[in-house]
C-alpha cells in the first residue's frame, strides 16, 4: 500500500483517522477484557 501525501491537510485527517480507529478498538476491548479478567473471580462470603 503505497500512500502519497500531497499536503498536510491530508497527512493530519489520515493520521487523525487511524488515531480515531485505534481509541474505539481499545474503547471496545478494554471492557471485554476486564470483563474476562474478572468474570471467574469467585463471590467473597461474608458472615
């Protein structure tokens, strides 16, 4: 993938871009995996 940039203009939205799909995808993991982390921890018993 060979990606010419003409302008500034269009290496900050390119980058802007690839920034803004990393945050969601690390948006969305994050969650799972504390889920997954946490989701075999057995209930404490309190008396």
């Amino acid at each position: 993938m060979d990606t010419v940039f003409y302008t500034l203009h269009d290496f900050i939205l390119y980058t802007k871009a690839v920034v803004y799909l990393l945050m969601g995808g690390i948006l969305i993991t994050l969650p799972l995996f504390w889920h997954f982390l946490t989701g075999r921890d057995e209930k404490k018993r309190t008396f």
